[in-house]
C-alpha cells in the first residue's frame, strides 16, 4: 500500500514537518511519488519510520539512527533484540534511580505556609496534598526530595503565584511551538526543554540532566502525567519526552 506524508504522520503520531526533515537529511526516504511530486511511502517505509521511532525514544541522535539503520550487516529482528536489551537496562536504572519528581513537589507544598484562603487562590481545587504520602515513601530519601522541602518550606503566596504564572506561561509557549510543526528536537525546542530543567532547578532541587531525562520517562509511563500533559494538548507528553532527551543529548 503508498501512504500520504499526512497519513504517515497520523498513523506515527509525528508532524508532517517531522517527516520532510527526516527525508531531507536522508533518514527516512519516501519509496515514491505521485506525478505531481507528492510523497508516497510503502509498508518498508514504515517499518523503518518505527525504528526511527524507537531509538529516538531511546535517546539516540538522528545521525546514529542513520548510521544504526543503514548498517548491512543489521536486520529488523537485530534491531528489535537490541533495542529490547536498551529498554530493559533503562527500566532497571529507572527503577534504581533515586529521583525526586514533580509528585514530590506538589507533596512539598504542604509545608507552605499559607492560609486555607490563599492556598485556594494559588492552586484553586487542586489539593496539595494528595500526593504528600506516596512521595514521601518513594523519594523521601532522596537528597533531591529533601532539598525540595527545605526550599519550599519558605515560600510564601507571591512566589507561588510566581512558580504558577512561570509554569503555565512555559507551557502556553510549548504547545504553540509544537502547534507550529516543529521538530522535537530543533533548536527551539530544546531550549524550552532547557527552560523546564531550570525551572525545576530553581524552584526546586538541583535538576540533573540524568534526573531530567528520567522526569520525561516518567511523564509517558505515568497515567496521571500523561493525562496532564494531554489536556494541554493531544501528543504534547511524546514531544516533551523527546524534546528533554534530545536536549540532555546535545548538551553532553
């Protein structure tokens, strides 16, 4: 069967924007085209495009994927047992990581001190403490969750209308980016991935690359992110997820 650009894009859940660069730097070739010059990609095409898909989520840049596919002496089932072995290895660091994560921070206000009218004004009928308990028995060993705490122990109702206005200001300008059709992992995105990590790291804890790669994992495998996430946007998790890896990436 021949797919449109816009019938891949749907069927990956990537942008049409994502696809032409992939055939413009030679990583994803359409098979054909139509008299008129319109891509036409095949079934061959699209089991490539789900490689692609999966080592990205991997982490790895565009230019290894190229090198990685291209490879004669690697077939479809080489790749699928090698890219078996990278996430089972992801899963266990994850699961050994020790990581304070925005659950912790929203456990953390608890300890604001506010009165039960400010607290309204500040996070409407969101309850901080919903949280508070399973944050605290999964991170709150963490010298991350600690630093938290302390941090926020101190903050009162202007800098949390500040925290509020920062985030929901970042996260406006990160959905129009990705409304705009670019990649997850251009210039412009990467800097807003790069503004998130700061925005963790200054309101709460000292925010590692290592930490904010893992935050991203999370945010896919978490239904309560992931639902988050989605309201603001349909597809906006997986950009994020890709836009903090490529991020972490190119600035190793």
């Amino acid at each position: 069967m021949a797919y449109t650009v816009g019938q891949v894009a749907r069927l990956a859940g990537v942008t049409v924007r994502t696809l032409h660069h992939y055939d413009g730097i030679g990583l994803l070739s359409p098979g054909g085209r139509t008299g008129a010059g319109y891509r036409r990609y095949d079934d061959a095409d699209l089991e490539r495009l789900q490689l692609i898909r999966y080592y990205r989520e991997l982490g790895f840049p565009l230019e290894e994927i190229a090198v990685i596919l291209d490879d004669p002496a690697s077939d479809p089932d080489a790749h699928l047992r090698r890219q078996h072995e990278l996430l089972t290895v992801r899963i266990k660091r994850l699961q050994e990581m020790v990581a304070a994560i925005e659950f912790a921070m929203e456990a953390s206000k608890v300890n604001i001190r506010l009165t039960p009218q400010e607290r309204f004004e500040v996070f409407g009928d969101v309850d901080p403490e919903v949280h508070a308990e399973e944050a605290e028995q999964r991170w709150g060993g963490t010298e991350e969750y600690r630093e938290s705490q302390r941090r926020v122990s101190g903050y009162g109702k202007d800098d949390w209308q500040r925290i509020k206005a920062e985030t929901e200001d970042w996260g406006r300008r990160f959905v129009a980016l990705m409304a705009s059709g670019a990649a997850a992992d251009s210039p412009a995105a990467m800097e807003l991935a790069e503004e998130h990590r700061q925005q963790i790291s200054r309101w709460y804890y000292e925010c590692s690359y290592e930490i904010h790669t893992g935050l991203a994992d999370m945010y896919l495998a978490d239904e309560r992110f992931l639902r988050h996430y989605e309201q603001l946007a349909p597809g906006l998790t997986g950009y994020l997820n890709e836009a903090i890896h490529a991020n972490a990436i190119s600035r190793a």
